[in-house]
C-alpha cells in the first residue's frame, strides 16, 4: 500500500511537520500488558497538546509526558473502545481546524491534543463493542477532538473502529482512517470495471489513494501530477499527464 498523506514524523521528544513527505509514523512506546484480557494502564500518558493557536500548529503544540488518560475524564461509553496509539498519521484537517480562528478557540475543549488517523491496540472495551482487548485496530476519530491520536491513548468510536487485517503493518494502517475512507466513498459506486478514470492530482493524499483503489475495481487509470513525482507516478498508473506543462504530456506505463 502507497500512501502519501501530509504526514508528520514523530521523534520524541522533538517535533517536527513534514508535510508532504511519504508515510509517516509515529511509534509509541509500550505499556505494560498482562495478556488478551486485561492490561494495565497508566494513570498518564504523553501527549502532543496546544491551548492557543495563534499562528500555526507546529509553533503552538508541546510535548506534556503526565496527561491524564481520556478514560479519567469519562468512562466508555457502548460500543466504544480504550486504544493504545502505536502509530499516527497526520490529515490538512487536523492542523487546519486548530488553526481557524473561531473553531480553534470555541469548538476544541483545551488543552488538545490533534490527529485523527490511528493504528494501536485495543486495551479496555464498553459494552456491545466489536473489537477485544488485546486486538490490533485501525480507524478514524471524529474532528474537534480533545484526545486525538497524537497521545498515547485514544477512545476509539465502534464506527470508527476496525480490527487491523493480517499483512498490514502500522504504519500502512495509520495513514488509511479519513483519507483513504473518503477516497473509497467517493470512488466505489461511481465506477465499475473496465471503466476509463481521471484521478486528478494523483500524487496527493487522495490521488495516490484513489489511484490504488481504482486500479483494484479494475479501471483503466489516467492520471495527472507535477514533474517531481512523474518517475514515481509512471510506475502506479496506466497513463500519466504532467499538470506542470503548458501543453499536457500523455505517457504510458500500461502496467
Ligand atoms: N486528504 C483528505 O483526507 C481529504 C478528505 C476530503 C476531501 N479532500 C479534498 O480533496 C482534495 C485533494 O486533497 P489532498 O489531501 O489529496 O491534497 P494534496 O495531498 O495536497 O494533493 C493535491 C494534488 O493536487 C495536485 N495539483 C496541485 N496543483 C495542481 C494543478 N495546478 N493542476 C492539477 N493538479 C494540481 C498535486 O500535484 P503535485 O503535488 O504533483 O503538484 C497533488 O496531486 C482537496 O480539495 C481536499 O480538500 C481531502
């Protein structure tokens, strides 16, 4: 699987954004487990968090290594789940809503802590949840979150939640919750086998996606990039246009 998500590269205790680059990830230390069954939790963790944003993200977001887990605020509620964070991926979403003016100071209860994207291990269920302790996941939280997926510990909903398939690693995981869902949703029903597709802006975090997806449902891929990423482009799709070039330049791979 190809990803490239605006990604962030965690090395704690720095921090540094690296939009653009390919796929991130972010892994956390472990805690201690005692089995499948029940582990034992900390009573903090660390977390990436900001309070007040006034320029960007990067700039107001800090390291704190004794945040009190999102458990001690509230208990699980039905079908919700208690997620160790082993690798995180980072979506224009969550640095773009922290940055907005009014839904930064209103709409995100502070201090926060961003990221959506999640690949962990499932450390304490509610009740009629689908997945078990012990269980490897993937998935997506909801925006506006005060515990997201740059702590070490998130609530996973039951709709935003999946058991991790065997032959994906973490990392890969990670990057798929809102990108790669919203790329599936967009896609799927609208195409069918042997149709001919435009991905517009391939190279992206929707188009390298969309691309991959595309060619799974059997479609014929057309798709267009900027000159830096063509050599990487030729080899994923069928034919390939440079957005960068006055005139358009078709090339083929026919893979
Ligand atoms: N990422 C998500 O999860 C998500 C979710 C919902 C909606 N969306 C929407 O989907 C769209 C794409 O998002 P993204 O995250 O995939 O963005 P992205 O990662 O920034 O990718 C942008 C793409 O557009 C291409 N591009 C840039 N300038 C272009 C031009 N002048 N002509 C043609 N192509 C050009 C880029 O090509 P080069 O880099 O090769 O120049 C790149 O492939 C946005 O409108 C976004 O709001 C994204």
């Amino acid at each position: 699987m190809i990803s490239h998500q605006k990604q962030v590269y965690f090395n704690l205790p720095a921090f540094s954004l690296s939009y653009g680059a390919f796929s991130f990830t972010w892994i956390m230390s472990q805690t201690t487990t005692t089995g499948t069954e029940t582990m034992r939790l900390p009573a903090t963790m660390r977390a990436w968090q900001w309070s007040t944003c006034s320029t960007t993200l990067e700039d107001a977001i800090e390291l704190n290594d004794s945040v009190p887990l999102p458990t001690a605020k509230r208990s699980l509620a039905s079908g919700e789940s208690l997620i160790q964070v082993h690798a995180a991926a980072l979506n224009q979403v969550d640095y773009k809503l922290a940055e907005l003016p009014v839904v930064g100071r209103m709409a995100i209860s502070k201090p926060a802590t961003p990221g959506l994207d999640f690949a962990g291990k499932v450390v304490q269920v509610g009740s009629d949840c689908d997945v078990k302790v012990g269980q490897m996941v993937f998935g997506k939280l909801e925006p506006k979150q005060q515990f997201g997926t740059l702590g070490e510990y998130i609530i996973g909903s039951k709709a935003g939640t999946v058991p991790m398939p065997d032959g994906v690693s973490v990392e890969q995981a990670a990057t798929l919750g809102v990108c790669g869902l919203v790329t599936y949703q967009c896609l799927a029903p609208n195409v069918k086998a042997g149709d001919r597709v435009l991905i517009n802006g391939g190279s992206g975090g929707t188009g390298t996606f969309a691309i991959q997806i595309a060619k799974a449902l059997g479609c014929y891929v057309t798709t267009t990039c900027s000159g830096k990423y063509a050599m990487f482009m030729i080899t994923t799709t069928h034919h390939l246009i440079s957005h960068r070039r006055k005139f358009p330049t078709v090339r083929g791979s026919r893979r």
